[in-house]
C-alpha cells in the first residue's frame, strides 16, 4: 500500500469509513507515541485508524530537543532501566529504523575554571558509565565514539564561541541527533500508513470507550461513531480529556532559537551545568536552517493545556544566564529569533521537582476498557507503542501477530542515495530524496529555495502536499519543515507554502 498522505486520500478514507464503520483499533494522537502504536498495530497485522484533532507532530512531539538520547541523563537520576531502555532504542533508531535522520552529535563539555575537579570527575563518570550502555545496547564505537577528554584548541574547534580564559579542555561525549523531531513523526505516520493503518488529521475524538470513538470531521464539522475492538488513547497532555482515571503534571520545557553567526559555526553539543545541580544541564544544539537552538527547560505548568505553549520571562532569563557561563560574549535578548516551549505528560501522582520525575511511561487501562498510555520520551517511542498494542491486544481478545517494529525501516530509509541531491535534502528525506527532486522534472527553479538564505526548495514544499500530509500552510510552515519557528522567516516564506498547494 502506498505511503503518501494527502487529502485525496483523507477523502477516500472518511467515505471508507461511512460505509464501514468499525476496526480492529482506533489510536487517538497523531504524536510521535500515537504514529508508534499505529505502526506497530498495523504491522501485527490489525486494522487500525489513527485520529488527530490537527497536524502530525502538532503537540509536544515537535517541541523537543530534537536528540535520541542514550539514556545518560537517567543514569544521573539512578533511573538505570529507563537508561537501558534509552539506548537499546537509541541503537535501533540509528542501525533500522531511521538511520537517514539520525546523525551522531559530539557533546562537548568544557572544563571551565567555575568548574570543580570533582564535578568534572563526575561527569566523566556519567559518559563512561553511557559508554557501558551503549556497548551492552550493542551500537558500534564507528558510530558512536567512546567518550574522551579533549584539549582546549578542540573545544574552540566545536565552539568558536566558547570562553578560552582558564579553560582546560572538555569531555567529550557521543549522542545522536534528529534532523527534526516532527519529520521522525510524519515518517512513522506515513510507514504506519503503508502498512494499511488509516491516517487522518482534523478529526478529533469527542468521546472514547474501549468499545469505540465519536469522530469529529474538523474540516466539515460531520461526526460519525466508530467502533473498534480496542482504543488507545495517546493523546498525550491531552490523554487526561479522554480518561477520568489520568491525573497529568505536566511541565514545560523551553528553547531559544538564535542565528549559528552567534555561536561562530557550533558543529557540537555545547553542553554547560546548571548551578547547583549535578545532574541538569543548558545545551547550544546547532540545527537546521543556520540556527542554534538553547535549551532546556522543566518547570510546572498548571492549568488548562494549550494548543501551543509559550516561553516565560524566567525561563529565558535562565536558559541566557547559564549558556553565557562558557561564552565569551555573553548573549542577551537581541541575538533571539523566536523562542519554543512543549509540555511533558507526566503523571501527577509523583512528587518532587518536574526534573526529578520519571520518565518511565505507564500504560493503564480504563474500566471501560480504553488503553492510554502516557509519560516516557521520544526516543523510546517504540517501545512504548509496543508495550500499549500488548495490553490493548491481551485485554481485548485481539488475535494478531508478535511486535515486528524492532526490524521496520521507516520510508526514506533506504540505502539508496540520489547524487543529485544535497547533503541537507539527504538528512530530511534519506531515499526519498530523488521523488522530491523528480517533481522539478521540466521546471529547475522549483529547486530554487523558497526564500534568501532559507534552503528548503519549493519542490520539499509540493512533496510535502502531495505524500506527507500537509493540507494548509502552517503544516508546511511549522511541522514539514522548522522555517515557521523565526517570525520573520515565516513571513518570507509564507507564498511559496501557499503556491504549492496551487502545483502540487
């Protein structure tokens, strides 16, 4: 079955549905968790529909650090089986699943002189300790280097605009990197869709049961019921709208978005402590489009969830002060460009600061019979899907295959690579990146970037109506492709999104 997404096919899938409205599972979210379990339902052989009240990636799942994270952060926490977890899934993404998103990424951490020889041993400790996992996860040291200390003309080399005055080197360490966190999303959607799972945005779940769903057309305002054997809620920092036995905590996390000229070429993951704690730390992460993103944030966000969370005035106080610790010119609010914040689904029953909370993922199981699953993070995605299809399967009577996603490629990631194609179209599209080149057939300047110094192609645009699900311009913008994060960048874009609905 194809893998393209569009709203032809969306079309065809609702008239499908009115005719027969009944499946084997219905997966309410069409975040990275919610494209998981889709993926992993279909490939046992189920039929399944997915529902999203808006775009793929819309919610947290595009918000994140944009890292697939071996797990060294937990083992700071003593959390060593989510670590474990972390890099068994870590090595999966990078060998199987979507090495062509996946890059290696050096974290450098400098030895500056506020920084204490203890604390320094420590964080040696933490890498080596990393090191053990991702030798038991089975990941080549080719791929991953073993961590290292380097010297202090290597650090600079990472980042030219670290502070040199009594710097004494770094530690080094190896991670891997996503292209970008909403792109993973669109490919386990459109991979799930290749294996028969049913994809639909704007349609929104009113209500759900284990029994089956109230859809919502949000595009024509029709609803219509549909009856699954098994529904699981993924919804995330929304899962607790669907199931009065979810109490969430979530917390916000908060980047800053600023200009690569800021940071002189940052090729590493400048990586810099937070005061008094020994286990949190700010990140500079050099990302598409020339930027740098700084983050990370965890504070309590009470209340109602917003559609898109915003930064506060403290956090971006926070995330300057500690980053400028290793800069030689310290940065302040008019080297930002934009700023982004997403929400974690933590449950409310822990306690303690949001750092501190696990990330273990749950998955419960309603009197009705609904299935939610929520916490855990992105780069163990997978396994989360895995464990939510195993319940929603046992507890429903679902005959249907083992989890085959362990061994599933992605689209795109193939071993074919097209000369013609850029290094930068290669990361975002992997085999795919010939059909995107391919749609220039007869008219090269669809090749030409969308705007001055944005180097995304009108071609990924009309790729991205035509197979990844984009039906309007902030789908293009802010998911598709990162451009909507800069304000201005959105605005010079904003045309070009628009024209390739008209071409494609």
């Amino acid at each position: 079955m194809s893998s393209s997404l569009n709203a032809a096919r969306r079309a065809r899938d609702l008239e499908r549905l009115d005719a027969a409205p009944a499946v084997d599972l219905v997966v309410v979210g069409g975040g990275i968790t919610g494209v998981g379990v889709a993926l992993d339902a279909a490939t046992r052989g189920l039929s399944v529909v997915l529902l999203e009240q808006h775009d793929l990636a819309f919610g947290t799942s595009r918000w994140s650090s944009k890292l697939v994270h071996g797990g060294l952060r937990y083992l700071g926490t003593g959390d060593v089986a989510v670590a474990y977890e972390s890099a068994i899934e870590r090595h999966r993404l990078m060998t199987t699943i979507a090495p062509h998103l996946i890059r290696p990424l050096p974290q450098v951490f400098p030895l500056m002189p506020t920084m204490s020889p203890g604390h320094a041993a420590l964080v040696r400790a933490g890498h080596w300790g990393g090191d053990v996992l991702r030798t038991v996860a089975r990941t080549p040291s080719r791929l991953l280097p073993r961590p290292d200390r380097i010297d202090a003309h290597a650090v600079g080399e990472y980042a030219p605009a670290v502070r040199r005055e009594g710097l004494r080197g770094g530690l080094r360490f190896w991670d891997g990197q996503l292209v970008d966190d909403a792109r993973l999303v669109v490919a386990v959607a459109r991979t799930a869709a290749h294996h028969g799972a049913t994809i639909l945005t704007r349609c929104r779940a009113v209500e759900a049961s284990g029994a089956g769903v109230r859809v919502r057309d949000e595009l024509s305002g029709t609803e219509f019921d549909l009856a699954a054997r098994a529904v699981v809620n993924a919804a995330g920092v929304w899962a607790g709208g669907l199931s009065d036995d979810i109490s969430l905590r979530p917390s916000r996390g908060t980047h800053l978005v600023v200009d690569q000229s800021v940071f002189g070429g940052l090729t590493a993951s400048l990586t810099v402590p937070v005061p008094g704690s020994s286990t949190r730390f700010v990140f500079a992460l050099p990302a598409p489009l020339g930027r740098v993103y700084i983050g990370l944030t965890d504070e309590e966000a009470p209340g109602p969830v917003p559609d898109v969370p915003v930064a506060s005035e403290a956090e971006i106080d926070f995330l300057l002060d500690t980053i400028n610790q290793a800069l030689a010119r310290p940065l302040n609010r008019s080297a930002l460009l934009g700023t982004f914040a997403g929400l974690r689904p933590l449950l409310a029953a822990d306690s303690g600061h949001t750092a501190d909370v696990s990330r273990r993922h749950v998955v419960h199981r309603d009197a009705d019979g609904l299935v939610t699953v929520v916490g855990g993070k992105l780069t163990t995605y997978r396994r989360m899907a895995q464990d939510a299809v195993d319940a929603a399967v046992a507890w429903s009577g679902l005959c249907a295959r083992p989890c085959q996603t362990r061994r599933v490629p992605l689209v795109g990631a193939g071993d074919a690579r097209d000369p013609r194609a850029s290094p930068e179209l290669l990361r975002r599209h992997g085999s795919e990146a010939g059909a995107v080149l391919d749609i220039a057939a007869g008219d090269p300047i669809v090749l030409h970037p969308v705007a001055p110094d944005l180097p995304v192609s009108m071609a990924e645009l009309v790729f991205a109506v035509r197979h990844e699900g984009a039906l309007d311009v902030d789908d293009l913008l802010d998911r598709r492709t990162r451009i909507g994060l800069v304000s201005g960048d959105r605005a010079r874009a904003r045309d070009a999104a628009a024209q390739a609905f008209d071409l494609a």
